[in-house]
C-alpha cells in the first residue's frame, strides 16, 4: 500500500495501526487500540492487512486488562505517607518520594491498601 507522509510518519514513530473509520486518520501503537478509536477496525499501515473491530475481542481484552491490573494492585499494596504503593512494607517505609511530598520529609504511615489499615507507624 501506498503512505502518505503522515502514515509514513505513524510507522516511523511506532504508531502503525490506522483507524479504518472514514475520515479518522489516529494512528496507534496496537491494532486493538485502533479497531476500538471508531469501533470499526484497524489497518496495518506496514503491510495493509485489516484488523476488524469485534465486540467480543475487545471485552476479553479489556478483561484480561482489569485481572492484570487486579494483580499488580494485589502486589503493590503498601501504601507510603505520600500515597506512592509498594510491594513490601519496608519498601514502603524507605519512599523517597516521602522526602519531597510529606511535611516531616520522610513515610511516618504504611497503610495495606487491601485493609485500609496502618501497618506500620513510626515510633
Ligand atoms: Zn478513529
Ligand atoms: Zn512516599
């Protein structure tokens, strides 16, 4: 297929998927992301082939999303006196962040998110 130089420009930047809904040219980095720009599908500007939009395709994925994110807020449960989340309590006391963000300049709390309860406080 022939780009023009805003496709070229998409496939240079890594943004090969087009939106296939008349008139939008948005480009993605993923053909889901592009099939889901108008919910119609997506074209590889890299070697024309389409991606058609599928309801069902895009509630698997974005189911497969919510449980990753699901685990990755299981994992990273501690949360500083900043608000930043670590996987351990004592990762979550040594926040640097602290240092910038909180009035005593250093994490005085842990939360466990998964609780809401103060795991760790500073004597
Ligand atoms: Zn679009
Ligand atoms: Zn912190």
């Amino acid at each position: 297929m022939i780009l023009n130089a805003r496709q070229k420009d998409a496939v240079a930047i890594n943004h090969p998927f087009q939106c296939m809904a008349e008139g939008c040219e948005n480009c993605y980095t993923t053909a889901r992301y592009a099939a889901k720009c108008h919910k119609v599908g997506a074209v590889d500007l890299r070697d024309g082939s389409l991606i058609l939009f599928s309801e069902e395709a895009e509630n698997q994925a974005r189911l497969e999303d919510e449980t990753r994110w699901a685990a990755i807020a299981a994992e990273y449960r501690y949360e500083c006196s900043c608000g930043e989340a670590y996987t351990t309590i004592p990762h979550a006391i040594g926040c640097r962040k602290c240092r910038d963000y909180t009035a005593e300049g250093y994490c005085t709390t842990v939360w466990d998110r998964s609780t809401d309860e103060v795991v760790w406080k500073i004597s």
